[in-house]
C-alpha cells in the first residue's frame, strides 16, 4: 500500500472470503449496474444495494 502512495489504509477484513468491494454505476434511468472490484470476490453484486445484517461503507464520487 505505501507503494502505490497510500497514506491511511484499512484492512478490509481478515476473512478472505467476507471481503468485497462493488463498483456501482447509476444511469440516467435511475437503474444502477454494479461491477466487483476483483473477479475473486463472490458475494452478489447487488449485496449493498439490498438491506444487510452485517456493516459497511460507501464512498460517493461528486
């Protein structure tokens, strides 16, 4: 991470089978597409656009 000149990081969680991380593209439509960060991940695409027990974030581009 510091390589690639990260200077605050967050380990996404210590099962590698928990981590994911989707790309969500909103169309003028109002749908939205979603895309996995890498293809290794298998939770469902739509995992974060659906209630959920467990917690996470999101980051909004403006």
């Amino acid at each position: 991470m510091q390589q690639a000149g990260i200077q605050e990081g967050m380990e996404l969680d210590i099962h590698a089978a928990m981590v994911s991380f989707d790309i969500e593209h909103p169309h003028g439509d109002g749908s939205i597409s979603s895309k996995r960060l890498l293809e290794s991940m298998t939770s469902p695409v739509d995992r974060y656009l659906v209630d959920d027990q467990r917690d996470f974030f999101y980051v909004v581009a403006r």
